[in-house]
C-alpha cells in the first residue's frame, strides 16, 4: 500500500505542478495587461474573471470525463486534458491577485522612470512589474498545489477521469477508507488517553 500511495503521490505532484504552471502563467499574462493598462481593458478581463468564478467547475469536470469514457480515450491523453482544463478554470484567482498588485506598483517612482525612458510597454509589465510580484505568487502557487491534488482526488469518484493503468492518490480512497473504518474505535479510545494524560500533567 505504501508503494502505492508514493507512486500515485507521483502522479498527482505532477499534475498538480503543471495546473499551477499553466494557471500561473495564464494569470500573470492577464493580470498583468488588465492592471498596467486598466479602463475598459480592465473592465473586460474582470468581467471575464466574473464569469469564470459563476462558472460550476466541478459538473464540467465530470461532464467532459464521463463522455472521454465513452469515446474510449487513452488514459495518458485524458491526464493531460485533465491537466490543461484545471489550469484553464484556475487562473481567474492569479489573474485577480497580480492585478490588485500592478496597479499599486503602476504608481511608483521608478514605473514613472521606465515611462521617461521609453521602455515599451511590455517591457515594463515583464521586466520591472511581474517580477515585484513573484513573492505573493510563489505563496499563493504553493498554496493552490494542495487545492488541485483534491480537486483530482475528487475527480476519481465518478471513475471517468482515472483509468488502469494510472494510479492517482484518488484512486485509493476506498482502502484509505475502510482502513480507517477498522481503526476508528482503537483511535478514539487512544485520543482520550492521550488527552487525560496530557490535562494531568497541564495541572
């Protein structure tokens, strides 16, 4: 079991690294264009934002899974459209993220330097605003990783997404379950010792 559970951690690091990438970068592309340049630039990429939010993700999650299993489709080929369509539903958090910090970068002096040189535009947003921002971004990536791990956890339930012979750690849920199941009275009774042992030696 334990072998199994280290290789479907393998697994599901590796999707999880590539839906932050993706995420990531398609967030910081329009973050970056929707706070550097703001008016109706702004306003249009946060509708989009807004829309992507109402969106329910996980039933078209399900929905796209369910009919790959009924056209057959290789279990390689399916972890990578599961991979590009979780980065292509996660990126409105990053985008949100980037944009609130351009625009209080936008306003500082050295932006008002890069604007007397010259510097293109693009320039700007990729060599002097991105970067200021890869502090809050490598938190808030570190933090989505665990989120995405569940999200493909979840995505097993289904049995659409997940098929022999990859082994995701969602695939496992089941023994992880009954497991516990069969554990659960011997852990309570020891939780309460352990709690009596530890408020005696508190007074």
């Amino acid at each position: 079991m334990l072998t199994r559970l280290m290789y479907g951690g393998r697994v599901s690091l590796y999707i999880g690294f590539v839906v932050v990438i993706i995420e990531t970068v398609i967030g910081m592309l329009m973050g970056g264009i929707s706070g550097y340049f703001g008016g109706w630039i702004d306003d249009l990429i946060m509708r989009v934002v807004d829309v992507f939010y109402c969106i329910p993700t996980i039933p078209i999650h399900i929905i796209i899974g369910a009919a790959m299993d009924a056209m057959h489709v290789d279990p390689k080929v399916r972890m990578l459209y599961l991979m590009i369509i979780l980065g292509f539903f996660g990126w409105p958090s990053i985008t949100r993220l980037v944009r609130g910090e351009i625009l209080t970068l936008r306003e500082q002096e050295f932006m008002t330097a890069t604007e007397a040189t010259g510097i293109k535009p693009i320039h700007r947003i990729t060599r002097h605003l991105l970067p200021n921002v890869i502090p809050q971004l490598i938190v808030t990536c570190t933090m989505s990783l665990g989120g995405v791990i569940l999200t493909e956890a979840v995505l097993f339930l289904p049995r659409s997404w997940c098929k022999v012979p990859l082994r995701f750690l969602g695939k496992y849920h089941k023994r992880c379950k009954q497991y516990l199941c069969t554990q659960q009275l011997s852990f309570h009774l020891g939780s309460r010792r352990r709690l009596l042992i530890a408020y005696g030696t508190c007074v």
